[in-house]
C-alpha cells in the first residue's frame, strides 16, 4: 500500500491543479509547528510534542489497520499526510515551467519564477546565479529522496519524523541563534538524511557515468554535511559534463537545467524501481 500511495502522490504532484495552501504552501510545516509552539512554550518540548509523538501515532496507526477497509483508509489518508509531508508542487514541475520561460528566452519571467520557488536571486545566464539555483533545486530534491526512503523503509511515521524533524530545525535556526540549533536533532537530521544522499548518488551514477561519480566521491562518501557544489558537480559529471565549468548564457544554461532535469528524472524512475523490488521482498 505504500509502494501504491507513493505512485498517487507523485501523479497528483505532477498535476496544475488549484491546491489548498494547506497542502500546497511552503510554510504548511511551519504553520503546524507555530500552533503547537504556542501552546506548549519550550521549543524543545514542541520537538516531542509535534514532531516525535505524531510520527509515533501515525506509525502505530498505519500497523493497527488491515483488511480491506483499513488499507483502503490507509491509502486516502496516507495520500493526504504524504501530500502535506512532500508538497502538492511537485519540484519538476517548477523546473519544466523555468526551461519554458527560458526557451521562450523570457529572463525577466525566468527570474521571476526562480525566485519565487527556489529563493534564488541574480541575472539569468551568470554562472553564479545557475549555481546556486542547481544547488536549491539538488537540495530540494534530496529532501524528496530522503522522505521517500524513509516511507519506503519504515512507513508513514518515520516519514513524518524525517520531515517535520528537518522543518523543526529551520524553524529553530530562525528564532534561536546558531549554537542553540546545534543540538541532538540536528544530528539525527544528518544521520537520517545520510543513506537517501548516498542511494540518491548511486542512482545518478546508474543514471549517468558511473565511473566519473565513482570517481569524484572518492573520500566523500562519509561525510555528514557535504557542501551543496559537491551535489551539484556529482550531478554535472554524472551528465558527462566538466563539474568545473558554468553555464555563460541563458541559452546554456537552458542545456544544463534540461540535462539536470533529465538526471533526476531517470534518479526517480530507479527509486520507484528499488521501492517496489524492496516491497516486494518484505
């Protein structure tokens, strides 16, 4: 059932469809942590209360349904709380809409979108500016890999706990300062968010050149935090591409983006084909 809710959420996702922003806004997570912090107080105590004890519930819930009835109900419930979990927008379609404006050679609407779902400011065609925007849409991807791992893995419960453990972190970052944030859950984050990062370059190098990923993350393997230009240059070698030189124009640009996209689109078709051959096996 999981394995079939995974399939739904990631259509529905696909689709231009008039979402609720309870489903479809970026700060659904935030908003859920705000209500809960201001009822209970301590952030730390937020953490347990609204993040650790729901994935407990949702967990134990998904184990106690069976039958008919009860997988039905997991399969529309379980296709909300993975839509709010993940985002009813899905990444790729941010990224088609970017490679249409920037083939219509559309930099001010190309800006514009960049900057509204991937945060990313600057000129398009400047090799800093196609930086960091491959570097936001990696990151983002990465968080979908890390959820869909730990759905597939565990289920609906660890799920919840990886994301809304992540979204607790960037909530603290904002309101506390750096040495505060720095604490347990930070590095269940990182531990959590370990194994996906690592299956989630595996699955670029099966998509692309595996020698030249193999290659790269020579010594690289382990580490925790890896820097963001890490992700993006296993991702250019991986596409057979020079990790050391940058898009120069929009319209080289448009080739990198369109060949990214590409990469992770064949990352996802692998995840979906080890998901079910993993299911298959429980």
């Amino acid at each position: 059932m999981k394995f079939i809710v995974l399939i739904v959420v990631m259509g529905l996702r696909r689709m231009d469809a008039g979402w609720s922003p309870l489903l479809a806004g970026e700060e659904r997570h935030q908003r859920w942590l705000q209500r809960c912090g201001s009822r209970i107080g301590q952030p730390n105590r937020v953490w347990w209360v609204a993040v650790l004890l729901p994935a407990v519930l949702i967990a134990w819930g998904a184990c106690w349904l069976s039958g008919f009835w009860g997988q039905l109900l997991v399969l529309g419930l379980g296709t909300l709380l993975l839509l709010w979990l993940l985002g009813s927008h899905s990444e790729f379609r941010h990224v088609d809409e970017l490679l249409v404006r920037g083939r219509m050679n559309d930099p001010d609407g190309f800006a514009a979108l960049a900057t509204d779902e991937f945060s990313v400011n600057g000129v398009p065609g400047d090799p800093a500016y196609h930086q960091q925007l491959s570097e936001q849409i990696l990151a983002r991807e990465e968080r979908l890999f890390v959820a869909i791992f730990w759905l597939v893995l565990l289920g609906f419960g660890a799920a919840f706990l990886v994301v809304l453990n992540h979204a607790w972190l960037q909530r603290q970052r904002r309101h506390c300062s750096e040495s505060e944030t720095l604490g347990w859950q930070k590095a269940l984050d990182d531990w959590l968010s370990l194994p996906a990062r690592q299956l989630l370059i595996v699955s670029m190098s099966l998509a692309g050149d595996f020698t030249a990923v193999m290659e790269r993350m020579r010594g690289a393997w382990w580490q925790l935090q890896p820097t963001p230009s890490l992700i993006v240059s296993v991702a250019n070698v991986a596409q057979e591409e020079n990790h050391d030189t940058s898009p120069g124009t929009l319209h080289t640009a448009m080739d990198h983006l369109e060949g990214l996209q590409g990469l992770l689109l064949r990352c996802v078709a692998i995840w979906l084909i080890m998901a079910a051959l993993w299911i298959m096996l429980l």
